[in-house]
C-alpha cells in the first residue's frame, strides 16, 4: 500500500508539473525576458541560481576517466578510459532523443548511462565483468568530481541565493554526487521532477515554479550556450561559466558569450564577485 501510495503520489505530482499550471508563470516568463533585455539597473534582483552539472559544476571527463582507468587496471585489460569517457557521454544526447521520439519510455539518467554503456562495453571489446562490477561503473556518473572552483564559489552564493542543480541527472544521482564532492545545494531541481530532459522548456519552468518565483528571479547557471539560450526563452536570467577543459584538447567548449547570456563569468568565484556575494 505504502508503495501504491508513493508512486500515486508521484504521478500526480509530476502531472501537475507538466500541466497548464504553468501557463501564468509563462506569462511572467515573457515580461521578465523583456525586463532583462535593459540595463542591470532594470532588471529585478536574482533571487535563486539554478545550475547545469555536468561539465558546469564537474569535471566528468576527468571523473570517469580514472575510473574507467581503475578498472581496467584491476581486470587487466587495455583502454583508453578518455576515449571510453568520450563514447560514453557521446550517446547521451541520442540517448534522450529516443525517449523524446516516443521510441523508449522515459527513463531516469542511470538508466540511459547503463544503456550506453552496455554498448561501448561491446564496442571497447571489454567483458568478463560482473553484473555487480558494470552497475559499479554505471555509477561513475555519481562519483564526479567538481572543478577546483566549484566547492567554494558555490558557498558564497549560496549566503544570497537560493541554489539548486537543474540538470538531466536523476534525483538519487544528484543525491549522491553532493554527497560525494561537498555540494552545498539548498535543494535538487532537474529533468526527473518533469519527465523532460534539457532543453525542452518544462525543465526550465519548473525551476520558478517548484520554488515559487517568477522566472526572472532564477538565474540559470551554464558552461553550455545552448542551455542559457533554451533557459532564455522561457524567461530566466543566464550566467554564462568558460569551462575550456571539460572536453579534453580536441574538444569544442563553448569559450565566449552570447546574446543569450546576462552575465559572464570565469569561475564561480568570479560570478560570486559579479553578483556581489
């Protein structure tokens, strides 16, 4: 019964959340995108910043890595765990494509890792391992740790605003990542609350309404341009964060602002400073 009662509960709630409840915090959305189009002066105070996780908070690729490193070691066998990493969150945005199309049901973040990474297994030519050893390494992805900045700038925000991810990781994930690397989060946002992955607009709308404010109260917090244009959009204020290593030396990270981002930022204790916390 109790667990009947928990995924009632759950249901109704996420319904809620993807309903026309939203249609008065859009129209809010749309006069707080024209408010921060003027000068700061203009604009009303940010009361929460909501934040990409992987790649903005985190170094995945580094994360991973070395763990894919490990455990080729223990087992013996040769990769190269970048490149593994690389294949890995490769098949992420394809990932979330096939439940968008209607092709898979929606399925929580661990569950699209373990999908991808049962295939690049196959790709890498790596077997012999355990179920219980492949679930260890699925949950990689909560065991990523934060760039150098991360930790400390995210404590000064955190004395002015409200801060939460809003990330396509699932709740658990997000749970045992804070734990793990000291994340200071006032709460967890994201995909989960929503059954939408970024950047479909619900994720975003959510992030005012599940903390009671307007859209230009939040400010979204991204090293990926497309993510603060989709956050735009729907009426939240954008801080653009250069995060130049996430991808390793081939990569192509996103190194300058656009006309999506409000404020830019090297770090986050640079945008602390900006935002005078």
């Amino acid at each position: 019964m109790a667990t009947t009662s928990r995924r009632q509960f759950l249901q109704v709630g996420a319904a809620a959340i993807t309903s026309g409840e939203f249609a008065p915090r859009r129209a809010h959305a749309a006069a707080g995108s024209q408010g921060s189009s003027g000068s700061n002066a203009q604009s009303p105070p940010v009361k929460a910043l909501v934040f990409d996780v992987f790649g903005t908070v985190v170094d995945w690729r580094t994360s991973v890595t070395q763990e894919v490193d490990a455990l080729a070691k223990r087992k013996n066998v040769t990769v190269d765990g970048a490149k593994f990493a690389d294949a890995w969150r490769g098949g992420y945005g394809p990932s979330m494509n096939r439940v968008r199309s209607g092709e898979m049901p929606w399925t929580r973040l661990d569950g699209l890792h373990r999908i991808i990474l049962d295939k690049i297994l196959v790709d890498f030519d790596i077997t012999g391992l355990s179920e219980t050893e492949t679930d260890a390494l699925n949950r990689a992805w909560h065991r990523l740790r934060p760039w150098p900045d991360s930790v400390a700038g995210l404590a000064r925000l955190k004395k002015r605003f409200i801060i939460a991810p809003l990330s396509n990781g699932n709740i658990s994930l997000m749970t045992d990542m804070a734990k793990h690397s000291g994340l200071p989060w006032d709460c967890i946002l994201g995909a989960e609350l929503v059954r939408h992955y970024k950047p479909d607009p619900e994720v975003y709308q959510s992030a005012a309404y599940l903390l009671d404010l307007k859209p230009a109260d939040v400010m979204m917090v991204a090293a990926h341009l497309g993510d603060l244009r989709a956050a735009k959009k729907e009426g939240l204020r954008t801080a653009f964060v250069t995060r130049p290593l996430e991808y390793g030396p081939n990569g192509k990270p996103d190194l300058k602002a656009d006309s999506s981002v409000d404020i830019s930022a090297t770090d986050f204790n640079d945008l602390a400073r900006q935002l005078g916390a």
